[in-house]
C-alpha cells in the first residue's frame, strides 16, 4: 500500500529543498539512474554504502536517507542526513501520524521542513566567523539569516543597524535567545544600560540593554547547559560583578576550549579588576586560535587590551609588537593609534608620538569630532601614561570650550582629586556638576572621592555609598568605584576602633 509513496517522498523532498536558494539538490532522475545501473529495483534493499556510494558520483555533500515504518495504527518516516565520504549520520528526523494514508502530505510536509531548515541553518552558519558556528537555537532559517546580518552589523560597530535586525530575529522566533543575548549587547556597547544617556536622546533606550538580558534569564531554566551559563554570564555582567563571569566563562571553556571569545572575555574580567597578569595568558591565547585558524579578530579590542595589559605590567617590547601585528588588521582604528601615541611617549620616542598623535588628531576630526571630546579623550591618554601636566592641560581645555558641560566638569574635578593636584577645586567642579543632575552616580563617586582625600572618612563613605546603590541600580559594576567604597569602608573603620 505505502511503496507509492517511496518515489513520492522522494519527489517531494527534492521539490522542497530545491526551492531554498541556500541549497543545491540532486534531481530524482539522476538518482534513480545510478540506482538503477546498481542492478536494484527495490528501494528496501538499497544500503547506506550503496547509496553512499551514488552520492559520491553525483558530488553531492550529504546523503538523505530514510524510511517508511509501521507499528500498529501508527505510520512514522524518519530520515537521516548522512555524510558520504565517512557515512557518518549527521542529524537524524522523524514524524509520525495515525494510519491513514489521506494524512501522508502532512508527514511528508513536516519532515520536509525540519531537513529544509537544518540544512539551511548549517549552510548559513558557514557566513558566522568560526567560533559563533557551533551553537544556533534555533529552527528558523529566517530569524537565522536575521541574526547573521545583525551580527555582521555589531562586528563593524553599526550597532543601530544591528538591533534593527537582531529585532527582527526576535519577532520571527521569540525563544532565540542567542538573538536576544546579541540584542543585549548591542543596547550595552552604546551604554543604553545607563540613565545619563537620557540626556543624549536615548529617553526610550537607556535601559534597554538590562531590560532583554532579563527577558533571557526569566527562561534560563529551559535551555541547555551551555546556553544557560552564557545567560548566566551575561547577567553577571549587568547585576554581578567580574568574578561570577569568570566562573560561568570556566565553565563554557569545558564545553568549547578553543572558542577565542571565551579567552578574550575572561581576560577583559580580569582587566577590569587590574589583575593584568591574569588577563594577559586570557588575551594571547584567543589570538593564538585566531592564527591557527588564519583569520582576523573581529575587532581591534583583542589586539587593544592585551597591549594595554602588558603596558600596565612593564612590557613594552610586547606592546609594542601586538601593536604592529594589529595595524595589518586595523591599519587607520583611532584606537590603535591612540594607544600607539601613549607607548611612544612613554618610550620617549617623541618624534613617532607626535606622527602618531597628529595621524589620530586628523581622524578624530574626519568622525566630525567635536574640539572638547578630541581634547578629553587627550587628556585620558596623557593621564593613563602619567604626563599629568599634559593631561591637565587638555581637561582643561576641554571645559574651556564646555563650560557648562557637567561630564567636562566631572572630568577635571575627578583628574585633581585623584592625582591630589587640587583637591579643593575638584571638589568645586564636581559640585557644579552636581546642581545639574544631584543624583548622578558617577559625580557622586568623585565627590566621595574627594571628600576622602581630605579626610572626611565618614562623610566620603554616605556619599560612596550612596553612589554605590545608585549604580548597581542604573548601570553596571565598576572596580575602581568598587574600591573608592572599600578604602572608605575601611578608613572609617580604623578610625572607629582608635
């Protein structure tokens, strides 16, 4: 009753599977041909090496092989996806239904589509860099082609871009987590996990980035293992602190040790707990993978933090060397001649400095850069090499040219009280700042900061605190803020028992 449907299994997988532009399908004749010229005539005894075996001739990459089954009322098709070279199975399907040879469109049909995606999936996938091939939740090529296109976009920085199609993912299949991780991120690297970005024109997205992490973690108990610590690490980034990333970020290293994001994560936590010896071994090893695999990082910050790590550890002949490997990549990134201009300094290499910092400063003004963010971020690097002159210079250029720019204010007042250049006028600035947005954490902190340089212990700890509370509520941890409210914490308490 049910050999009919052989040939119409046949013909209704090829038909599906042609209409995918993804994918290349032999036609039946030239199959059955080569079957035929086997000497069989019944498809029941055709084996999984003799069709191998005609996979081969035809140059195809994957074999689908299958069956009718019967078990009481119940008809089930399975089929396997097998590679011909090594007959290893690849994926196996199967659907069933009742017995009732009017529902066989219907299992064609659904096993039609579950091949048809997995194998579009798997031929999308080969778009991702390599190390984002090995895991995809999801049974949709469309919400798939989706992500890779937002992926692509978050990899050139177009972040923008990026949401529109990560969102677009989302909305084809609401339970991709990857997509919504990704969106996550997109909303996180433009700081939409920040109240102060309200003032930039982000009133709808500032907390966005916190918002579909969330959305993430509410079905954490759903998913894999490996998916979940990914979640798991994500939230940690947003409401923990760098040690729990580190342990969930261990923990995926046993499902994929040779994932380079994974090294280059847990680097970035140990970097921004200062441990730059720990982050070092981290960074070099996600460069390693990318050169055994002869690709380029996806983006400069590999190649960035790791030189600023050695930098922060001594290791100039290093930076120097990770730097000249990350202009073949990145030849004109602002960021690598930044970084660049600081290690010549430092090595006293003033006639490559100033090439460096002129070749940034005509950058910087080719982004339409404005003269004060051109001079604050100038005075950052000064301050980071420990030219304070120079780097107090241009703060104060830079609230010269904004005035009444409170993240100008912020900027110079943190610069003295840190560097105890004048701790009197940074407490000054900085409270200029704090008419205009009273409760801003980040202005909170550098008043603290200040009030413990003059040792006002108690008064520094409130206010630390207060700053503390705030922006574990509105942004992300912070060591160095993590450590003003420790030193108080402390001060106040040996003050307490003498």
């Amino acid at each position: 009753i049910w050999n009919v449907w052989q040939d119409g299994v046949q013909d209704i997988l090829i038909a599906s599977l042609s209409n995918s532009e993804e994918l290349k399908v032999r036609q039946a004749e030239s199959v059955n041909n080569l079957v035929k010229n086997q000497g069989i005539i019944n498809y029941a005894s055709i084996t999984p090496s003799v069709a191998s075996s005609v996979s081969k001739k035809l140059d195809a990459g994957i074999l689908v092989y299958g069956s009718i089954k019967k078990a009481g009322n119940t008809t089930r098709l399975d089929a396997q996806l097998i590679n011909p070279e090594t007959q290893e199975v690849i994926k196996s399907f199967q659907t069933e239904v009742l017995d009732k040879e009017e529902d066989i469109f219907h299992l064609i049909d659904s096993l039609s589509v579950m091949v048809r995606n997995f194998l579009i999936i798997s031929e999308l996938k080969k778009e991702l860099p390599l190390n984002f091939r090995n895991v995809v939740y999801t049974g949709s090529p469309e919400a798939f082609r989706y992500f890779i296109y937002g992926r692509n976009a978050f990899n050139k920085y177009d972040y923008p871009t990026a949401r529109n199609w990560l969102s677009q993912a989302i909305s084809v299949d609401t339970n991709y987590i990857d997509a919504i991780l990704q969106l996550s991120m997109a909303y996180s690297n433009q700081y939409l996990y920040d109240e102060i970005t309200k003032s930039f024109g982000n009133e709808a997205d500032y907390d966005q980035a916190k918002k579909w992490c969330l959305k993430a973690y509410a079905k954490r108990d759903q998913m894999p293992m490996q998916q979940k610590l990914k979640t798991n690490r994500i939230y940690a980034m947003y409401f923990e602190s760098p040690d729990e990333q580190i342990k969930y970020l261990k923990q995926l290293l046993d499902f994929d040790d040779q994932n380079p994001n994974i090294y280059y994560s847990l680097g970035s936590c140990y970097f921004e707990l200062y441990q730059y010896d720990k982050a070092i071994p981290e960074y070099e090893k996600a460069l390693e993978i990318y050169n055994k695999w002869g690709i380029k990082p996806d983006w400069i910050f590999n190649y960035i933090y790791l030189g600023e790590s050695y930098h922060n550890t001594g290791k100039y002949k290093e930076e120097e060397k990770v730097y000249k490997k990350a202009e073949q990549y990145f030849p004109d990134d602002p960021n690598l001649i930044f970084h660049q201009t600081g290690l010549a300094w430092t090595l006293g290499d003033t006639v490559a400095a100033k090439r460096y910092l002129e070749k940034g400063m005509s950058l910087m003004k080719s982004m339409s850069m404005s003269e004060a963010s051109i001079a604050a971020i100038l005075a950052l690097g000064y301050s980071n090499i420990g030219s304070l002159d120079k780097a107090e210079e241009y703060y104060r250029k830079a609230l010269s040219l904004e005035p009444e720019n409170p993240v100008r204010l912020n900027d110079l007042a943190y610069f003295l009280i840190d560097s105890k250049r004048n701790v009197d006028l940074g407490m000054e600035l900085v409270e200029k700042a704090l008419q205009q947005k009273p409760d801003y954490y980040i202005y909170l902190d550098t008043k603290g900061w200040g009030l413990y340089r003059k040792g006002k212990y108690q008064e520094a700890l409130e206010i630390l605190q207060k700053s503390w509370d705030l922006r574990r509520e509105k942004a992300i941890y912070d060591h160095e803020a993590f450590l003003h409210l420790e030193a108080a914490k402390k001060a106040v308490a040996e003050h307490q028992n003498n």
